[in-house]
DNA sequence: AAACATCATTCATTAAACTCATGACTTCTT
DNA sequence: AAGAAGTCATGAGTTTAATGAATGATGTTT
C-alpha cells in the first residue's frame, strides 16, 4: 500500500516521451525542458531501477527488453492518472461516471423505465449500463457496480438485496383457451416447458412446490435469455415459468395469461453488488440509496404479505 | 499523450496516504516526513487542481465528494505504476508474463499440447492462458493477445493468420455401422445434424459445396462448445461437422469415423491478434514467432497441397 | 483547567531538477 | 572527403521544489 518503489513521475513522463520519439531531443522539446535535463532524468532512472532501459549504440537510441515491457506498463499508469485528473477538472468533483453493469432483460424491464427518474433527480451522476449474463470480476473490468441474481456470497464484495422473485406459470391465450383445459399443475404434462438456461432448475423447484413428481422438469426447449423465452410464450411455443415483473405489460394486455393464481418465491433475489474498495464512491452512494428505495417500492407491490425491506436499511 | 495535468508523484503519494489515515499526521509517519510537508503537499494539490480535496472541520479531516472520488482513481493509477516497477524488478526485463486469450477447445486441444515445448525454450516467459468464446475488449480487459476463430477485422489489432480449419462430418461407428449407409451427403437426410452454436452456417456451407439443397441445414441440437459437441457425437447423437484437427485423437481411436473422404476448407481460419500499442513487447513477439512456426508446421501435415504459410510470415 | 491532540504557517535549509556550455561521436550533404 | 548538422553525455552553476523546526490556532480528553 506503500508507493516507495515507483520512481517519480518526472522521471516516467520523461521516460514515456524518449521512448515514444525514440530521441532524448524531441522529448525535451515536447516536455518543454534541455535534452541534458532528459539525458540526465533517464540516467538517473536507470540508476535507481539498476536497469538499463534504452541502448545507446551510435548515438541512436534503442529500448533495451526491458524498456519495452516497462513503457507500455508505465503508460498504462500515466494514462490513468491523467484521466483520474482530467476527469476531476471536468466534473469538479461532483456526479460523474457510474458504470453499472445489469441483466439484459432486468435492464430493459425494470431498470431502464425507472432510470429516468434518477436522471432527473441528480443530473450529475451519468449512469451507463453494461450487459452482463455471467459472473465477472471487478478486478479487471472496470465496473463500478453491478447488478445480478443469485445468493450473496461474492468476496471482496458488498451486497445489497433488492428482491425476491415471484415465479408464475404463464402461457399465450391460445393454448389456454383451444386446447386442454389447465386447471391442476398435473396438466402440464401435456404441454412443452420453456427453459431458460441460467435457471436450470426453476421448473423443478416449482413442480416440487407444487407435489407434482411425474413430469419431466428439464423437457423442452431451452433458452439464453428472458427476451427469447417471453417471445417462445408469447408466440405459442410453450409454457414458461417467468418473474410476474418482468412480464407485467404483456400479462395486463393479455397476451400472457397466469396459469395458476399462487405464485412460488425463489430462494435467490437480486442484489446490487460492488467492490468494498468503492464503499467510500459517493456517486455510487446515491444511486445505491436510490435503487434501494426503488426496490423496496417494488417489493411492496408485488408481496404485500413480506416485510417493508427499508427495514433492512437502516441508512437510507 | 502528453502528460501535463498530471500532478506530482510525491504529491500523489502525500494525498492517497493522507485519505487512507484520514490524518496528516499519520500519513507524515508513514511516509517519513513531518506533518508540515503533508500539510503543504495537500495544499499546493488543492491549488493546482482548483479543488479541495479534504474538509478541514473542526481539526478533522473529511474527504470532499471530489477527494472521495479522485483518490480511488489515483490509486489504481500507482498501484499501476508499482506493479510496473516491481515486475521490471523482477524479471529484470527478460521474459515476464503474458496472457494469453483463448477458445477453449484449441487450447485444450491444439495449443497446451505444444505449449511445453515453448516453455521448455523460454523457461522465462510465463504464458497464462484463459478462456474466452466471445469477442471482448482489449481495452478494458488486460489481455496482451488472443487466438480467435473468425476474419481478420478487429480493428486496432495485428492479426496474424495461423491456420484454416478442414471441416469434416464425423459420427460415432455405431450410427455408421448399425442403421443406414451413409454413402452420399443426401443420406444424411435421415440422420441428426449436431450444431454448433458458434457457427451457425457451418452446415448449410458444407452442404451447398455438395450440391445438397434439401436438408434443413438449421435442424438440430444446438451446443455451446465444441467439446459438447463432441460429446454428442460420440454417445451417437448425431453428426457433426468438426474441424479435423480438433478430433484427430478420436479418429485414430476409432471412436469417430469421418463420413466422406474430402473435406472442406472454410472461409474462416484461426488469427493470433493483438493490439497495436503491444507490438514492441519483447516476450510477445517471441512467442509470436514461435506460434506461427507451430501453426506453418500444422498447416503442413493437416493441407500438404496449401503453400507454406513460412511464406507468409517473411519476418520469422 | 490543564494536557494533549490536530492542522496551518513562517523562515531557513536541503535536495532535486534544470540550464548552459561543451565534448565525443555519427550521419547526411555537397 | 570534408564540413555541416545532428545525437547523446557531462561538468559547473542556477533555479525551483520539498522539507524540517518551531510555533500558532483550534479542538478534544481527562
């Protein structure tokens, strides 16, 4: 945690510009100084790090290995700093960036519709969302904060619980109406289950829930996404088990009819997850306080029956 | 690409330790200097971005939202820097580390099997390997190179060819021996075809190159991975059209058969690709060098009849 | 109320970075 | 082939930046 070893940025910057000309000259005219002063910042370099980093052969200037390696690293630091400070100057401090990265269909049909709202509530804070179907790491990509569905274990992470999920049965109209009546999960058995790749076994925990053990729970077709599988249902492919939330408009237009009144709550939820050495970002902060506000308005709406989640965040 | 509104690096250091102790006086400890140099460093930072970074209430430091928000930032950028410095220290600037991107079934099967050789003639290079099916971000990502399957169009990148890919249908004996003769590709007609998720027209090419107009090309299971397919074809679940090398195990063993004698060649081929700001590092044009001698003396065995692909590459 | 913190400030000192002038060598030009 | 022009290196002196010591101002703790 301690920067003793990194050499002063005089002596990087000077190194990056010789590098980049391949001249000690033009890089004293870029970096406005003599070329004795660069001659003598490189030395000086190349004195503490015991390394040389350029050959010197006929007056002409060649990186060694090593200097190669070195300035495409040391570059990657200035670049970041300078983008750290331009960035500063430019925002003052205050709102910025908040790259957030998010389920495509919870994007589009939960996040997207209310984002507005935050937008206007706090101009400054520019939020830009990323897609994401699978895990991550915040080590090496860059995201300030994400959100995503399963349990809260993540290390290096803080977790926020947003919601649980209502999983409904749901079909298109004219498999409900034309053929077999549906009125006991029994009668599935005549009907395909849609299946969605990323909850393998959604279909079996509901069939369990239900004491239905003589369907096979992993028949059917299987999709990547939440977009695609709404679209087999809509389209009359199939019976899909979805979050009552995320198909509210095509169930109160009728496209989608519930099968069953009861619903079955997952174990999993969403969560907004981000790195612990972020706590302190204020943007995220803000947006955290907000998405929380707004989960819990949602969560009161969908399950009236569970608990005011504000409880659980006492900081807001 | 010049680095002017980067601050001081001593600067830098002061106010990192200065937020990380939220005191002057324990940064001054740490850093070995006395709380006055401290004091005046943050100051004069202040001045020279033209905001305040700590809030001096009441004889306590607090961060400014700017202060929070710019010091997570400049810590990524010296932890940048004496990550740089420390590996050069290491390595002493020969060899060192690379990654490596990769589609997982070449590198299990085409490239880990070679890659001892290269170990063994550069003990001091270090190549990681991960795996990648989709396209990703060089940018963002870290990764210094990657083995793709595609055209050479990535733009900001050097790609090099490495090698074409003879498709060829292949099953398992038992669907071979047991049911219909496959004489012909018409024959297929009443057999599965495998597909690949990645390369969805794999078979309606193959097809069309003989002359085969009806069979649905697109009917089949699909497979994320080529190893999945593989799998597939050799529990009997059909036939797949696989790049020869890929299976070239399989086939010797019997546990696959190829169909039809002659193969098809592909439009696409496999590219080692890096971005241009990487093409002086030492230790990735060694291995770049290595990897397409590799690739010549493959492309040799698996199609005597293409030029040698030595030629391509005047510079090895 | 006294003792002990903390950050801020002034003045003198030390260390770092730089300029100037010049030398040694190489490459280009005529 | 010789001179001009360019390159990096270096010694001596100057300028600039960073620091230390002492002290002040303000708040906290006992």
């Amino acid at each position: 945690m301690i920067y003793r070893y990194v050499p002063s940025l005089t002596a990087l910057r000077t190194f990056e510009s010789s590098a980049r000309h391949m001249s000690f000259t033009k890089a004293a005219e870029e970096l406005n100084v003599t070329q004795s002063a660069v001659s003598r910042q490189i030395r000086q370099l190349e004195d503490e790090l015991g390394i040389r980093l350029f050959e010197r052969v006929r007056q002409r200037l060649v990186l060694t290995e090593a200097g190669a390696s070195y300035v495409l690293e040391v570059r990657k630091g200035l670049d970041q700093l300078k983008a750290a400070t331009l960035n500063l100057l430019a925002y003052q401090g205050v709102g910025g960036e908040l790259l957030l990265a998010c389920l495509p269909t919870f994007g589009s049909r939960w996040l997207i519709p209310r984002l507005g709202r935050f937008t206007s509530q706090h101009p400054e804070i520019n939020v830009n969302l990323v897609t994401r179907i699978e895990a991550f790491n915040f080590e090496s990509e860059d995201i300030d904060a994400a959100i995503y569905f399963g349990d809260s274990n993540w290390p290096g992470t803080i977790s926020d619980k947003l919601m649980g999920e209502e999983m409904i049965p749901v079909c298109s109209p004219n498999i409900f109406n034309d053929r077999q009546e549906i009125k006991k999960p029994e009668d599935l058995r005549h009907h395909t289950l849609l299946q969605l790749r990323s909850r393998p076994y959604a279909w079996q925990e509901w069939l369990k829930s239900k004491d239905t053990h003589d369907i096979n729970p992993a028949a059917g077709p299987k999709f990547e996404q939440f977009h695609m599988i709404i679209n087999a249902a809509l389209t009359g492919l199939g019976v899909a088990l979805l979050p009552a939330f995320l198909i509210k408009e095509e169930l109160s237009q009728g496209l989608l009819v519930q099968l069953f009144e009861d619903s079955v709550r997952g174990r999993n939820a969403y969560y907004l997850v981000y790195p612990e050495n972020k706590r302190g970002l204020p943007r995220l902060q803000t947006f955290r306080r907000w998405l929380l506000r707004e989960a819990s308005r949602h969560e009161m709406n969908y399950s009236p029956q569970s608990n005011n989640k504000l409880q659980n965040h006492p900081d807001i």
